[in-house]
C-alpha cells in the first residue's frame, strides 16, 4: 500500500509517494492566523501534483510550522489524516526528519538551514536536545534570513551614509518596501545569494557578514556538542538550502570556529529521505519526538 513523505519548510513544501517516487509541491509555510489552514492546503496542492490516488497506509511528515499550542499537533495529524486518506500520521519537526535523513546511525547533530535554521543534538542513548530554531525575530542566528535581513540593513546603512560603502547596495531592492510583503520572511531569505555573491567577489561588508553568520552556526553546533556525553568526536551534519546554495564558501568558515570534537560529515540525505525512512520504518531514536494519529477503524 502506498506511503507518503512529506518535508514542509518556509519556501517549500515537498511530497514524494511511496513506492512510486513521485513527487509533488506546495507553498511553504507562512505565518499568521491561517498557518495551519494554509499548510493543509499546501499538502493537497502536493498530493494533487503527484498525482496521489487511492488510501494511505502511514504518512510522515515533519514541519517547520510544527503545531506547538497543547493538543495542537494531535488535531492536525488527524487533519492531514482526513486530507490524505491516511491510516496512520506521523508528525514531528522538521528537525527530526533532517537528522533522520543525515545520520541513518541515529548519533550526532544535524544543523538544517535554510529560511531558517534548528539544530538537533541526539546522543548513543537516545537522549536529545533542540538548539536554536526559535524564529526569525528571536533565533534562526545564521540562516538565510539572518544573512539576508543583515544585508539588507547593511544596504540601508550605505544608502544613509551611516555605514561602509558595499556592492549589496547596488541591488535595485527597496527593502523597506518588504514591510508591505504577506511573504516578508521568505523575501529577505531571498536576499542572502546576493551577499554571497557579493562576498566571493570581495566585498568587505558582505565578507563580514559571511563570517558572522558561520561564527553563529559554529557557536550553536559548539553548544551541541557539549550536550552529548563522552570525550570523542561527534559526527555533524549542515543540511538544508542554504549549505546547498554556499557550499564550501559557509562549510569553510564554519569548520575553522568549530570545537575540535565536531567532525563535519556529509549528509547521507536530505530531509525529505528522513521523512522517507520514518515513513517505512520504526520510530526507534525519534519515537518521542514524533505525534502518531491512527484512523479509527469501524467494529
């Protein structure tokens, strides 16, 4: 019988049938009063995509909107129960899922950045710790919007004359413009290629804010770290769009103001490959990390 993975991010929502492999997309999250309504339609916009017809045996799914108010996450598995012709939801964040996707051995850290950005520490007994991922006005240090909304202020700061000449003021973007945009997180995110544009090519500013938000990074898988027991190294993985997007010119930066017991280790896959495997296998390491709703079945 068909399963279902889901990856639901800020830009994007992805869905992949199983076994078929077929794929389907939606808008990403958005915040505000109609988030949870707005994510539900994303995953039918998904479904519909590829195509998704007959029942559902188990769907996972792990959401950077993750529903957080008591009894939050129960109802809307069972929403997107109803909205998939599921027998069984699985739903957690979308931490779980990166790890899951990164570290098939279930040990390490995984930093996912992409919009945003959360960090998920488990260690060899199952035991887990969530750093970061508190949003983009009170956490998020070095993820897209972080660089972008510091480009952005660094534009604003050369246009004024308070601050140092840089090529990002060339951009014909008015950020201030942005307070007007329903899209407002996922249009600064949009802002950081432009920085790393900028500082490959040399700019001071842009350089800056590059090792800035690296520093940001290293100091949160520094704190990670030091949540798992023992002396020995720990496999790290950075995962999402954005170390796809900058590559070595974050991973660089990031590695030399690392802790020496942080071994940076490529990804085995991606969040989409974690909702994947817990879509068709046990729990284990996540299973108090994750919300299952069973449909009732008639007597």
């Amino acid at each position: 019988m068909t399963r279902i993975a889901i990856d639901g991010g800020q830009s994007a929502l992805r869905l992949r049938v199983l076994p078929s492999r077929r794929t389907g997309n939606g808008p990403g999250y958005t915040h505000g009063p109609d988030a949870v309504s707005n994510l539900l339609e994303a995953i039918r916009a998904a479904a519909s995509e590829a195509e998704l017809t007959g029942p559902v045996e188990v769907v996972a799914l792990g959401l950077t909107g993750y529903p957080q108010a008591q009894g939050a996450a129960e109802r809307f598995a069972a929403d997107v129960g109803e909205v998939l012709n599921a027998d069984e939801v699985r739903l957690t964040q979308d931490m779980v899922t990166a790890h899951a996707g990164a570290l098939p051995d279930g040990y390490g850290v995984v930093v996912a950045a992409g919009t945003g950005l959360v960090c998920l520490a488990v260690d060899r007994d199952g035991t887990w710790r969530k750093l970061d991922g508190h949003g983009y006005l009170f956490g998020d240090a070095g993820s897209a919007f972080a660089i972008g909304r510091a480009g952005l202020v660094a534009v604003q700061r050369a246009r004024d004359g308070r601050g140092p000449v840089t090529k990002l003021a060339d951009t014909a973007l008015d950020p201030v413009a942005l307070y007007r945009s329903s899209t407002l997180v996922d249009d600064v995110a949009r802002f950081a290629p432009e920085v790393l544009r900028c500082a490959a090519e040399g700019d001071p500013v842009a350089v800056e804010l590059l090792v800035q938000a690296a520093g940001d990074i290293a100091e949160t898988i520094g704190a990670a770290v030091d949540q798992l027991a023992g002396e020995g190294p720990v496999p790290v993985a950075c995962v999402g769009g954005l170390f796809d997007g900058a590559g070595d010119q974050l991973l660089t930066p990031v590695r030399e103001a690392l802790p020496s017991r942080a071994k940076l280790t490529p990804a085995a896959g991606n969040s989409l490959d974690g909702a994947e495997r817990l879509a068709t296998e046990p729990a284990e390491t996540y299973a108090d990390l994750i919300v299952t709703h069973r449909r009732a079945r008639p007597r």
